[in-house]
C-alpha cells in the first residue's frame, strides 16, 4: 500500500456550515451514549465534500473534537481510505476504473485522454478544473469503461464521447450522468433480447405492467 500523507499546504482552519453542521449532528445522534465515534466516516466525507473534494487537517481535527476522539486515531481513518484525498483535487476530480472489466474495454484509451487533456495523475489542471487518479474497481462492470467524477458516474465511454463530456464540464454545459451511448441502466448496448413483453394484471399485454405470470400468483 503506498503511503498516504497530509498535503504541504494547510488552510488556517475549517469550519462545517451551519447546514452540514446540523447533518453531522443529526448522524452523531444516531449513536447511543459512548458511540459517537461510530460516526467519523460520514463526517470525514461531509467535511471532504465541503472542502473541495478533499480533506484538510484542520478538518480531521475538528472531526475529531466533536466525536471526542484522539486526533491520530481520526488521522488513521483519513489515510487508511483511498475515498479520503488528503491533498488538492481539480473542481471535477476524475477517478478512473482501471481493473479488468474496463481494461478490456477500453480504459487505456480513456486513460491517455486524461494523461492528454489534464497532465499526470494527482495534478491539477492549469484552469483548476480537473485533476485524475487511477482507481481499482468501481462496480460498474457492465457498462465499462467508466469513470466517477465528483459523486457521479458516467459509463460507456469512449475516446470522444468522453472527450466531449470533459469539454462540456470544463464549460459549464449541462451532461448526462451514467451511459454516454443512451444506454438504459445495464441493459444489453443493442438492447434487449428478452423480456421484451409486458402484462397487465388481466393478463393483457400492456407497456409497465407486471408479467402474465406474476399477475397469476397475485390473484392467488
């Protein structure tokens, strides 16, 4: 495992809104009297998710004091995760699946469009808009490749839709989380071969409406 350490550069403090203040005290309540602990990765990613996508120390402190935790074992959690990034990341930071589904799929195309467009991993573009990191598996296998951007995943790329979708981020444009291709959830990419028939519960066929036999059961 490589090792993971704070970033050089610290802002002065931290400091959760008053709203994510409230959401971190509605999780901590969530926990009987001398749990509180339980809830420090919720707030490490409450916290990361206000800061720009990643963690600074003052924020792992502050985590810390209000579950009433040593600061080390906080900064062990921190360091031990990989969603945790301890340093900078650009406004859409991309984390690129790279294990077997999307290798075999095209994540090496993918891959040379960030190393192109953005720079090496962990660097931030010159714009501050992107910055990339290779990850292990994302759990989107079946529309591979894909990557997660900020919260969001968008799958079935290609080399120029994928292309596009930075072009549109980098503009502002509204995109389309999930398949870049149209794709309906993981259906098969050329659509559906089976189960293409719908029934109503008279056993009628009709678009939405639960199978023939399903419908049988339900009357039982």
């Amino acid at each position: 495992m490589a090792v993971r350490r704070l970033a050089e550069q610290q802002p002065a403090s931290f400091a959760f809104t008053p709203d994510n203040k409230a959401w971190c005290d509605a999780q901590i309540a969530k926990y009987p009297e001398g749990r509180q602990a339980s809830a420090v990765i919720p707030l490490l990613w409450k916290a990361q998710a206000q800061h720009n996508y990643w963690l600074p120390k003052p924020a792992i402190e502050l985590v810390a004091d209000m579950l009433a935790m040593p600061y080390i074992r906080v900064l062990e959690i921190a360091t031990f995760y990989s969603m945790f990034n301890l340093e900078p990341v650009g406004e859409h930071f991309i984390q690129l699946c790279g294990t077997t589904p999307c290798q075999l799929n095209g994540a090496e195309e993918i891959k040379k469009v960030c190393e192109k467009r953005i720079g090496e991993q962990r660097h931030v573009s010159a714009d501050g808009k992107f910055s990339w990191l290779e990850v292990e598996c994302l759990g989107a296998c079946c529309n591979a490749p894909m990557v997660q951007i900020n919260d969001d995943y968008y799958e079935d790329l290609t080399p120029e839709n994928f292309a596009k979708l930075l072009d549109d981020l980098a503009a502002g444009r509204p995109v389309s989380i999930g398949s870049q291709t149209g794709r309906r959830t993981s259906e098969p990419a050329g659509g559906l071969t089976s189960l293409t028939e719908f029934y109503g519960v008279d056993g009628v066929s009709g678009p939405g409406s639960a199978p023939a036999s399903a419908a049988k059961d339900a009357k039982i």
